[in-house]
C-alpha cells in the first residue's frame, strides 16, 4: 500500500500547472535544518515580501521541514510532507516533484528529512544571484540536474536564496550555521542574520518566519511545534523575530514553571520562573506590562508554596511595571488561584 501511494503522489500534477511561467515572485533566502542531537527539524525564512511564512515555510513533527521559493508553488511544501510522511527520503520526494512540475525551472526548493538527509533545488531561470548549499556539499551547486537546474543532497541542513545583491549569501548562511552554538532555533536565525549581514535580498526586507518541530510526534499536535513564528509586515523583520524567539523562550520557561507547579515540584518550579526573569530583564525584548506578568505568576507560585515574604518584592516590581496586577489580586483568590485569605490579599495589595 505505501508502495502504491508514493506512485500515486508522483503522478499527480503539482497544484500551480498553468500554460505560461507563473508570475508569484515570492523571492527571498530561506534554510531548513535537522538537530541530530535533539532530532528537531525546522524552517526559517526572510523576504521582500508580506507574509512570507504563509507559503514558504512546512514542518512537521517526525516527518520534515520544507521551503518552497522562488516563483512560489505551495504543493511542493503539502507533496512534500505528504510522501516524506509515507517513508520517502527527502532526496526522492524532490526529484519525483520536480519531475511533475513543468516550471521547475523557475523554482527553488530544500527539504530535509526526520533522518536528516537534505535535498536542494536551484533552477536555472530563478532570477540571480540565485544558489544553495547543502550539508556535506564543498562549494555552492553548479551541476545541471535533473534538467538545466542545479541539484543537489547532503546531510543536517540546506541555505538557499535567490534574487540576491550578490553569491556571497547562501555561503555566509552555511557559515553561520555550522559555526554557531545553541539549539536549532537560534543557529537557524543566527544564518538568517548572516545573510542580511553581506546584503540579502536585492529589494530588502519585509517579512520572516521560524519553524523549529521535535523530531518524534507526541500524538498531540499542539505540542508537537517548539516554536512557530511570523513576522508578516516589518521594516526589520529579523530584528523582530528574534525578539519573538526571545520571548517564545520566556513562556516557554513560565509553562515548564506551571507544570511543575501541577507537579509540586516547586524547586523546579521556582528555577524555570527564575529563568525567565533572566531572559527579559534589561531588555526590551518585551514591553514593561509583559515583564510584569512573568515577575506576578512567580510571585503568585511562591504565594501558593507558602512563601509570602519572599513573594512580596516581586509583587512589587510588577506592580510598579503595571499597576493593574494589583486590581487583579483579590479576583485571583475568588478563582481559587491565590488562597482565600483576606490578610495574605490585603499584604499584597498594600505593596509599595
């Protein structure tokens, strides 16, 4: 039966076939990449162009990551994850689609797969400077394959970028990736500023987005995406989005922080808020209301795990950052969330 439905999907014509080269230019450098530490697969993209991350960009969870570019076909992404998910390499599903597809020419596609194995696809008529990389590869693609186009596989991640100021691009994204420390999210936006760094994009910047997904489905879709992020309309589009993947990484402590709360683990507890308290203070990758809300539910656990005293200054930074948290208060106690006890409530809310 797989057998039968990986024929099936090779014969089917991608969704974008019309008589004449299709006219989408959605432009723009893009990477997709697998963490073989933590088998996390992820997309990330710029371009001058709204909204970006609405077309270009496909990850799923145990299955791959997909960037389709260029003069855009979106089915490459849906295709793709489509027969990656039915047991086919990342390298196969490319050539299959490209051979379906009578505009390759004008396409730029990477996929990678749930075992890393990366492919790439530059065709010859995207507009220049046009290239990629893959893992593994030594130089930048050249070779005509499978028609007038460049292809190329190789292993953990591919750079790709088109309608570029110069070649140096889709190089000094490969640089930044493999030189860079950290976890997917921030080696992947890492590239992305590198190449802005030498250039980027001929027309300059509008838009972005991250997709960074585990590498084994929890049979639960929503917790299946570490980070999913979109900036549709930025004049520093890159700037904002790795704000947003700083304070994608502060909730992401304050959940860890509830759920060992729900746990009674109130050491870990107290370490996950404290981590995200680290992330945001003196930074403006977050406005003073928001700042607020992280230091109010820490102090809010501390209250519940019977620690008042040391409750008390942090209610005090909040409040002072957002003074409604203190009408918030009494509210939290009628729900059940602080414990009804009228002395406790009056010593918060009498905090200066």
């Amino acid at each position: 039966m797989r057998y039968l439905l990986i024929i099936t999907l090779l014969a089917i014509p991608l969704a974008t076939q019309p008589s004449t080269v299709p006219k989408r230019p959605v432009n723009t450098y893009s990477i997709v990449a697998y963490d073989p530490n933590t088998r996390q697969l992820g997309v990330a993209v710029q371009s001058h162009w709204f909204c970006v991350g609405c077309t270009v960009s496909w990850a799923q969870a145990g299955v791959g990551a997909v960037a389709t570019q260029s003069f855009i076909d979106p089915s490459y992404g849906a295709l793709g994850l489509d027969m990656m998910r039915a047991g086919r390499s990342a390298p196969d599903t490319l050539k299959g689609l490209l051979i379906a597809d009578k505009h390759r020419d004008v396409r730029q596609v990477a996929m990678v797969d749930a075992e890393g194995r990366v492919a790439a696809w530059t065709g010859a008529n995207d507009i220049q400077a046009a290239g990629h990389l893959v893992g593994g590869m030594a130089k930048s693609a050249t070779n005509p394959s499978p028609d007038h186009g460049a292809f190329s596989s190789g292993k953990n991640y591919s750079v790709q970028a088109n309608l570029m100021v110069s070649n140096k691009v889709w190089p000094a994204m490969a640089r930044a990736f493999e030189s860079t420390k950290g976890d997917l999210a921030e080696r992947m936006l890492t590239a992305l500023e590198a190449a802005q760094a030498v250039g980027g994009d001929s027309r300059g910047s509008q838009s972005a987005a991250l997709i960074v997904v585990r590498g084994k489905s929890a049979g639960e879709p929503w917790t299946d995406r570490v980070f999913d992020l979109r900036v549709d309309d930025d004049p520093l589009p890159l700037e904002e989005l790795r704000r947003l993947v700083t304070l994608a990484r502060v909730y992401h402590h304050m959940n860890a922080g509830d759920l060992a709360v729900e746990r009674k683990d109130n050491n870990a507890a107290l370490r996950e808020y404290g981590a995200a308290e680290r992330l945001v203070a003196g930074k403006q990758s977050t406005t003073p209301d928001r700042r607020a809300e992280i230091l109010y539910w820490h102090a809010v656990a501390l209250v519940n795990m019977g620690r008042v005293d040391k409750s008390l200054p942090l209610f005090k930074r909040a409040f002072a950052l957002h003074a409604a948290w203190r009408q918030l208060t009494p509210r939290l106690s009628e729900a059940g969330l602080l414990p009804d006890n009228s002395k406790i409530i009056h010593r918060i809310e009498a905090v200066k």
